[in-house]
C-alpha cells in the first residue's frame, strides 16, 4: 500500500502548456471534471482554451445552460482576469419551442462573448444572435447552418481576421453584403454553399460591398449560385473558387481589378462554353502579374463540351513571362480550344518549371494518344519545363 501512494502523479507533472493541449480536445463538462484530480488540475479545467458543447453531451439546451453559468461563476471566482479564449458550440436538436431555444441560445452566445472570447465557432441551425456583429473582441468567426434573418443597419467587427460561412442563410442578398463590409481587417475569407432568400432587386454590378476588403490574403469561394466578386479582395494572395460561367450572366470577371499580390490560383469551373471560358482565364492572367502557380479544375462531361478553338491575344501576361512556376490542368478532354491553352501556356511561360494535364475519365485510348502527341510536340519557352500527363482510369 505504501508502495503505490508513494508512486509519482506523472500527468500532474506535465507541462501547463501541454495539459491545455491535452484539455482542448475534451468537451467542456469532461474538462471541468477534472478539476477534482487535484488542485494543479484546477485552474486548468477552468481555464482551458477551448470550450466545447454539443448536442451529444447535453440532453438539452436548459441544461446546457446552466452548466456552461456554472463554468462562468466557478472562472470568476478562481480565475477572474482570465479571459476564454475559444467557444465552439454545436447544437441540431429539435425542439417544438423553438422561438424559447433560440433566445436561451442568443443568451449564451452573449455571455461567451462578454467573456472576451477571440474564437467563436457554430454549427447549429437557428438564427444569428445579433450581439455578435458588433463583438470588438473577436478574431475568428466560424458559423454553418445558422441564419441571418435580421442584421443591424451597421455591422462592426473591427478585429476581425477568419470568416468562415458555410451553408449560412441570408434572408436578404444585402445582408451578406453588410457582412463583409462590417470586417474591415479581415484576412481569411471561406464561403461555402449559401442561401439567399430575397435579392432585393436585380443582382449585379450595383450590388458591391462598401469598401474592398484591403487585408484579405486567402480566399475559398465554393458557391455557384450567390454572386460574389473577385474585386472585392484586391490584395489576395490564394484564391480558390468554384465558378459558373455563362456569356448572358453575370460574370466574377466582368469588372476584375489588378491582383498585384495574387501568387496562387486554383478555379473550379462549370462552363458549357469552352472559347468563353478560356476568354476569361486569359483575362484574368492579364490581371495577375506576380502569379506563380495556377490549377484549373474543368468540370463538365465531354459529351456536353463544344469543339471550339480561340485566337490568342496579341499580348502575353506578364505572370507568364517572369513568375508562373507550376500550371495543372485537371479533367482535360483534349478539344481543340483546350489544347491550344495548354500549348498556349507551355509556349509563352518562361520560368515554368512543371504542366501537369489530367485526362478525364471517359477520354478513350486514341484520343489520349493523339492528344499526347501534341502536347509532346509543342514548343516551350522554359528550359526546365517537364510535362506530365496522367490520365484518369474509366470508370
């Protein structure tokens, strides 16, 4: 017996900034729980950097409730200076009373940020409380599945530095626009599959956010449907986006600006027509002078594709004569339009030192062969060009 209660506590003797690793990825009720391990453990259960609840812990938001105001009363008493620094809070129970769930809901949501909290992460499908708008503290904001069915006529987020939407729903078009506006240092921009509910009127060049966003640096854009525009991050450095392209519909390049900074590019592109879409991409490599790796992901079946070929413009891209290092083609069917692009870059690229083409699947054998023959057959303006071509097993 003396033998064991004289054995060390080798988890107490960790590091602090160890066990707040170790504490983060518990759920906030199983971290407090370890406050009674003994009293080194304490104030780390209290003030673990990231708080976790969920719908799977709790068997409702009451509860939740009065645990997550328990947390805060024991935080005040033994570590009252100590902001929290991250809450992340997911909820997809169904509740018959839901105008009642949603305000216990926008209560805890502005005592987290009354708090300090930096970090706010949502995943729940109930409206948008509308204290975080105007939160001065927060660094990252990470929502999916809420609503944004009424927001303040001034949005204000002036720390502000990820922005993460996924599929958010916005009551009005303008309410996205509000949004964005309000974050004026903002850095990192994600979009994912929003809804937009009324448009207020036609969708267009008229529709722009009051000022570009100066600090954005890297962009994710996958939505197809609400109209986002490149000209509103004019310093971006990464850009990945998924677009849809239509000669009679408004298009992300119709009013493109220089991208002085802009060194990364990956496009996802719906296009029926070829010779419109590779117009745009020469377009906007006129308008990336410093871009040094670009992938385009075509994604359309070849049956549906038009065998169109395009006149190459009188003046190369600067990006294509000093930056361009790597360009990738994915999906690649090998019509005529599409070849001349690919010969087009691998021809004027001075510095590129890599063109890897990906066939699309339901490219047969001789159309693969002649297609690489081509390709093999072009002139490169780089010394150290090698291409790869790698083609995609049928399915």
């Amino acid at each position: 017996m003396s033998g064991q209660q004289s054995q060390e506590d080798r988890m107490s003797d960790l590091p602090d900034s160890l066990l707040y690793h170790i504490l983060s990825f518990l759920p906030t009720k199983d971290a407090v729980v370890t406050t009674v391990l003994s009293k080194r453990w304490k104030p780390l259960g209290l003030s673990q950097i990231i708080l976790n609840f969920d719908h799977k812990t709790f068997p409702d938001l009451s509860t939740l409730s009065r645990i997550f105001k328990s947390f805060l009363a024991k935080r005040r008493t033994n570590l009252p200076n100590l902001p929290i620094h991250s809450f992340n809070f997911t909820y997809h129970k169904y509740s018959r009373y839901r105008r009642n769930t949603e305000k216990k809901f926008a209560n805890i949501v502005n005592i987290a940020l009354k708090r300090g909290i930096q970090n706010l992460i949502l995943d729940t499908k109930m409206e948008l409380p509308s204290c975080i708008l105007s939160c001065k503290n927060l660094v990252v904001l990470k929502l999916k599945s809420l609503a944004f069915n009424n927001v303040p006529q001034v949005v204000v987020l002036p720390s502000l530095k990820v922005l993460h939407l996924e599929r958010v729903t916005f009551l009005h078009y303008d309410y996205f626009l509000k949004l964005l506006s309000g974050c004026s240092i903002l850095q990192d921009l994600e979009i994912k599959d929003l809804i937009v509910t009324t448009y207020w009127g036609v969708v267009g060049l008229d529709k722009q956010i009051e000022t570009p966003l100066w600090n954005l640096v890297t962009a994710n854009i996958f939505d197809d449907f609400v109209p986002i525009w490149f000209d509103w991050f004019p310093n971006v450095e990464r850009l990945h986006a998924s677009l849809v392209l239509k000669e009679k519909f408004p298009c992300t390049f119709d009013s493109i600006s220089m991208f002085h900074n802009l060194t990364n590019i990956e496009l996802i592109i719906h296009s029926l027509n070829f010779l419109f879409k590779f117009k745009c991409l020469i377009k906007l490599l006129q308008h990336c002078p410093k871009l040094q790796s670009l992938i385009i992901d075509e994604r359309i079946t070849a049956s549906k594709c038009h065998d169109e070929d395009w006149e190459e413009p009188e003046i190369v891209p600067k990006c294509l004569l000093s930056h361009l290092t790597t360009c990738s083609l994915r999906n690649f069917i090998g019509i005529p339009c599409e070849l001349h692009f690919a010969k087009y870059i691998m021809k004027n690229s001075k510095v590129l030192n890599a063109m890897t083409i990906r066939s699309d699947e339901f490219l047969d054998t001789n159309s693969k062969i002649q297609m690489l023959m081509e390709l093999n057959r072009c002139r490169r303006g780089s010394g150290t060009c090698e291409l790869l071509v790698m083609w995609a097993a049928m399915k």
